[in-house]
C-alpha cells in the first residue's frame, strides 16, 4: 500500500481498529499518531495527510496537502468472465496501470457459472479495484462494468481511435508496432480459451485489429498485465 484510499468520503474520516487499512497502518507501515501519509478518496483528489490515533482508531487531519495524482490511461479494458481469483488479479492490475474503464463480457467460450459468480456484484470488487490504486499511489479506480455478450460489450468501445484484440492464432500485427499516442485505446481479451470464429468476425467487423504478444500462450492476466505495460508506453 503506497497511498490510503478511501471508497467514500465517510470511510475517510475515521478507521476503526478493526478495518483491514488500520490493521495495515498499525501493522505494516507501523505509523504512529501523527505522521503523515498519502490518502484520497476513490475517484477524488489525492493528498497528503496526518493520522491522529484515537482510543477507537484513526482518525485524518482535515488540513490536507493536495497532492499530483497519476492521471488515468485512456484505455477500455474488455475481459471475458474467468474465475473469481482470477478476476480479482485483473481488477487490481487494471487499477494499478490507470485503466479508465474494464468491461467484463460472457464470452461465447466461456464459462457461464463465472457470470454469477458473486465477486462481480459485491462490494469485493471495489476493493480489489481500490487496492490496485493503493499500490499505484493513485486515487483513480476503473469504472466497472458487466455485459452480457461480446457484442454488448464493444458498445463500451465506440469512441476508441485504437481497437486490438490480442490474438495468438490469426494476430495480423505485433502489439509493439501500435501507435497510440495521445489516442484513446480499446483492448479486449476473450476467454480461457481464446476467441471463436465468430468472436473475431464481430471484432473485424467493429474495427479491431487482432494483434500478437508473442509464440506463447499466456494466462488471461498475465497477458493483460504484458498488454498493459506495451500500450501505457505505447501512450506516453
């Protein structure tokens, strides 16, 4: 944890020594009343403040140095649904890189019982999100959305300059020749097994590239985490 995130403004006001951030702080970081420490809300400004140990808890100083927050990436992350631990990581990878927007979609070859799986509509969501802002020392998390169908999914991806899709069987194109500067991205990854025939004619169709991140087959999020990494440079 590099920086405290809050969900909400009422989480920020006071911690309970019972939460899992004021085990972390006591724990961990092993701060003690009055130092300082990177905060922010999710989705608000980030800052400097200092934490006041109280009988209780925790509580903030009011009087915050405001603090430069990384900005986000102009990138909509689509993801089949995959098994929760999985999807976990995926959240707070695209956290961690500044991702603006993840799409998780039911994917053709997928597993439908991923689709009901409670970590999609659960406050546990939220926080594998905030936790891969923590790590970043951003207050931005993605805003996460479920889609039904692939189709539905690339709605979410219209105004996207740059559309790929990585691919390891019919990729046209390296990652690493994608120029994307100062262009907004879309990115989607199918399933545990891949894309079907009919997943990559509805991709051509909408504009995408099918693109290589090389000979090896790589699990969903750890193809994710390389993609990420290519096009937040890719962006600079």
């Amino acid at each position: 944890m590099n920086a405290l995130i809050f969900k909400d403004f009422k989480e920020s006001k006071f911690l309970p020594f019972s939460h899992p951030k004021a085990k972390h702080i006591r724990g961990v970081l092993k701060l003690k009343s009055g130092d300082e420490i990177f905060a922010g809300v999710a989705n608000q400004n980030l800052y400097k403040t200092k934490i006041f140990e109280t009988a209780q808890g925790y509580e903030f100083d009011p009087q915050t140095t405001p603090l430069e927050n990384p900005p986000q990436l102009e990138i909509t992350l689509c993801v089949a649904f995959t098994r929760p631990q999985i999807a976990k990581r995926i959240m707070f990878e695209a956290a961690c890189f500044g991702v603006k927007n993840l799409v998780f979609y039911a994917a053709q070859k997928g597993e439908r019982d991923y689709l009901k799986a409670s970590l999609y509509n659960s406050d546990e969501a939220q926080e594998s999100l905030i936790k891969g802002a923590e790590q970043a020392c951003s207050s931005f998390i993605p805003n996460l959305l479920l889609a039904e169908s692939l189709q539905n999914a690339l709605k979410q991806t219209q105004e996207a300059e740059i559309k790929i899709a990585p691919d390891l069987y019919e990729s046209t194109q390296n990652i690493s020749q994608i120029q994307a500067k100062d262009k907004p991205i879309a990115a989607v990854f199918g399933g545990e097994r891949g894309f079907s025939n009919a997943d990559r004619e509805v991709l051509r169709d909408c504009g995408f590239t099918l693109v290589s991140l090389g000979r090896r087959v790589l699990r969903t999020d750890s193809a994710i985490i390389a993609a990420l990494a290519i096009l937040a440079n890719a962006t600079q």
